[in-house]
C-alpha cells in the first residue's frame, strides 16, 4: 500500500500529539488531585484553549457543515449567541466553583453535588443521569472519528471507530487530564488555523460570491435565518441557544475544569478569551457548509461535506492538517468527557461506597479501569450510529442543560434541597429524553427547541420540589454557595 502525502501528515501529527501526552506524562502525579484537574495549576490561555477544544469537538468539523448545507446558516446563529452566553456562565458560575473547590477540595462534579445536598443519593443520581449524555456524546466523538478515518484513509468506518477508541484509551492512560489539557491548547490553535485558512482560500483563491450566488440558485433560501426547509425560526433559534447556553457551561467535563483553574481570575479572564477562538471556528465550519452546496458537492453521507470539500479544493499536505485538526477536537472531546466519567465512577462509587479507604494511587487505577468500560458502551453506540453527529452531539448537549440546575442554582441559591436536586435530574432529563426520541410528540413544544422545554421543567421541579422540603444544615449549604453579585462584578 502506498501512503499518501495526506496520510504522512495526519500519521505525523497524531503521533506528534502522543508525544505530547508522554511528556506530560513526565509531570503527572497518579493522585486524584493531578490526575483529574492537574493540580488546580492550569493558566489563563491553556484553559480557555482546552475549554474551546471541548466544546468545539466532531460536532464543528463535521456537524454544522452537514446541518448548514442542508438547513442554512440559522445553524450558526443560534451557536454565536450560545457563545456569548456561555462567557457569562464561565465569568460568574465557574468562578464560583474555583473558589468552592480550592475551599473543600472537591474535584469531581457528582462529588460538589454530595458535598453541596449533603446527599449521597444526589450525587449517584446526578452521575447516572450524566452518565447517559456522556455516553451519547463520546459516541457523536467516535463517529466523527469514523467518518475521518474513512474519508482520509480508507479504513472502513467500524474499524475506525476502534481505532479511535483504543487511541484515546492510550493517551488518557498515559497522560491524564494534564496530557488531554496539553494537546487542547494544540488542537485549538490548529483547528482555529486550518478552518481559517481553508475559508480564506475559497475567499481569495476562488470567487465566493459567486459559489454563494450558485448556492442560492441550488437551494433556495440557504442564506436566510429560516433557511431553505423553515428549521430556523427566531423561537427555535433563541430557544436552542439557551438550551446550548446552559449545557455547554454544564458539561461535567467543564465543570471538572472550573476546578482546575489556578485561581478565579484565571477562569474569569479564560472564559471572555474562549469566546474570541469558539465564535470564529463556529462560523468556519457553516461557511464550508454553505459553500459545498455551491460547489456541487455531493456526498452518501452528510457528515462528510467538509472533509471531501477541502480534499478537493486544497494541497494533499492541507487536507491532511485538516482532518488531523477533525480527529484532534473528537478526541479533545471524547477523552475528557470519558475522564470525568470514569473519574466520578471511582471517586463517587468505588471510594464513596465500595473501599473508602482505598490508597490515592488506587483510586487512579480504578478510573483508568472504568475508562475501558465507559469508552465500549460509547464505542457500541457509535457503530449503531442512531444519528448524524449533528443530532447525537446536540442530544448530548441539552441533556447537559438538563442536569445543571442543582448546579447552577446551588452554587447561588442556599434553598435549594437534595430532594429537589434529584427530582430535577430525573424528571428535566426524562422528558428530554422521550422528545428527543419522539415518544412524546414534537408538536407539544410548540415551536420551541425539545431541550428548551427540557430546561425548563428541570429549573421548575428543581425550584418547586426545594421550596417544599427542608435544606441541608446551614454551614453545609454556604460552604458550597456563594453570592451572585459579589462574584460577578
């Protein structure tokens, strides 16, 4: 077999980031602390790099190009709002809980929900509940990965899969949360420069008003904020945006970063500078997708409009980059979501109920045990591929908003209750979870996004559910609280 010049360049920058993790490596300590959140030392442009690397993932590579060529550009719409609000969530709640977390030395979140309830209930409830939209978007990950891999190198999409899945399971092995934060502040930067410059070059080296002008002709209304098929009206792409506004900054994998940051004015700062490298990216990726329809791109398979458009237009040694760019935000995502799972496993199961006096150095064995079965169920749902990476990653991310009350109100809100905080994660989640697969019909929402409606029974039982039971004692609750104002100004 001959290798390709694309190949020899996505070969050499995957092997330049698991080098990256052996050098990390170097510096790791296999304790909780250093394993999982690195010793709460990680700096202003590293985290908000690795918070953009988590967040962007196989959903912007691959997922907005397949949902903006076929649906608009109101795909983008309701992300840079979502963008902007998730800076406001960083600024106020993740600075909260940098605090919170230095104060007790918490570095799981299902591990702040214990603590903050005084429940261990709660906090089981809260990692089972998780536990599903981790899986989901792990998966979404994988097949992001699958569809590279094909499109790149031949490698028909199951064996991809596995592929990528025994990848990450090495590097996290290896490395730890200080390798995965390492090649984010990498897979940022590159994703943030090839994307430009593959949108650079269809500006300057080829005539993009008139690919957009083509694109028009071949789908009418792509350019409109309803786009061509209506699916972006104003009530869907504010309602989306908030139910993405709540559930990025909601990601467990986010949260364990919050605990990371060296100090609160890192996360603060870290959080405004997320927002110049996501919005940019977010907007990269539509374009490329709009364009294709111009081009005439067509493809068996919508997640693959951006990889054959850019191995198409551009240099062998360009595509490679990009689709090493593609695989760095999948594994950016999929092996920080599956660490604090396993993470909360160990630390919140294994050491809460099942051996409390485990040594730290057990404890990081276990979680790298827990990894290979959390990463298997992922693996299993990405070969059945229930939906385009679009649909399954979104799915993920609303589930996440869902989950975040006892979170988000608990860190302002001293009324909130362990009975709440679980009637919240069942319920908010529960109903998302038949909308999404249409065992209650859509037409309920009335026009609204499912994950919106989701949010809003989470946020109401939470309230509700609070106000009518008792709280925990008083210096449980603001140990774990803090007051809004004084936080955000």
């Amino acid at each position: 077999m001959v290798v390709t010049t694309a190949q020899l360049v996505f070969g050499l920058y995957l092997l330049g980031v698991l080098l990256i993790g052996v050098s990390a490596s170097r510096f790791t300590e296999y304790t909780p602390t250093d394993f999982y959140i690195a010793n709460r030392s990680v700096g202003t442009v590293v985290l908000a790099l690795t918070l953009a690397a988590t967040v962007l993932s196989a959903f912007t590579v691959f997922g907005i190009g397949a949902d903006t060529s076929a649906t608009g550009l109101g795909a983008f719409s309701f992300l840079a709002i979502a963008a902007v609000l998730y800076t406001l969530f960083f600024a106020t709640v993740g600075v909260a809980l940098v605090e919170i977390g230095r104060e007790h030395d918490i570095v799981t979140p299902s591990e702040y929900i214990r603590e903050r309830y005084d429940s261990p209930l709660a906090g089981v409830v809260y990692l089972a509940v998780t536990g599903i939209f981790i899986t989901a978007l792990v998966a979404g990950q994988l097949i992001g990965g699958g569809v590279a891999l094909d499109v790149l190198l031949d490698i028909p999409y199951n064996a991809a899969v596995l592929l990528m899945a025994v990848f990450m399971l090495v590097y996290i092995h290896i490395a730890g949360y200080r390798g995965v934060i390492w090649s984010d502040a990498v897979q940022s930067t590159v994703l943030f420069g090839v994307l430009g410059a593959v949108v650079a070059y269809v500006m300057l080296s080829l005539d993009s008003t008139a690919i957009a002008e083509d694109a028009l002709v071949e789908t009418e209304g792509l350019f409109d904020l309803a786009g061509p098929v209506d699916a972006w009206s104003p009530l869907f792409v504010i309602t989306i945006a908030i139910a993405f506004a709540f559930g990025v900054p909601g990601y467990p994998h986010n949260i364990q970063r919050y605990f990371s940051a060296s100090d609160p004015d890192v996360m603060r700062k870290s959080g405004f500078l997320f927002a110049l490298v996501a919005i940019p990216i977010y907007l990269f990726g539509a374009l490329l997708g709009v364009w294709s329809v111009g081009l005439g791109f067509e493809v068996e398979n919508a997640d693959y409009v951006i990889p054959r458009l850019v191995e198409t237009l551009l240099h062998p040694v360009v595509f490679g980059i990009v689709m090493a760019g593609a695989i760095a935000a999948i594994m950016s995502t999929a092996d920080s979501a599956a660490l604090t799972m396993s993470s909360m496993l160990s630390r919140d199961i294994y050491r809460e109920f099942i051996e409390p006096d485990t040594s730290e150095r057990r404890e990081v064995r276990i979680t790298q045990v827990l990894l290979v079965g959390l990463i298997a169920l992922a693996v299993g749902l990405a070969l059945l591929q229930p939906a385009g990476i679009f649909q399954l990653v979104a799915f993920a991310v609303v589930g996440f908003a869902t989950t975040s009350a006892p979170v988000f109100l608990g860190v302002y809100w001293n009324g909130g209750t362990a009975a709440g905080a679980a009637a919240s994660l069942v319920l908010g989640p529960g109903i998302t979870i038949l909308l999404f697969l249409e065992v209650i019909p859509a037409g309920v929402t009335l026009g609204a996004h499912y994950g919106f409606v989701g949010v809003l029974i989470a946020y109401t039982v939470f309230v509700a559910v609070s106000l009518a039971t008792s709280t925990p004692a008083e210096d449980t609750v603001t140990g774990h609280s803090r007051r809004f104002w004084s936080r955000a100004d």
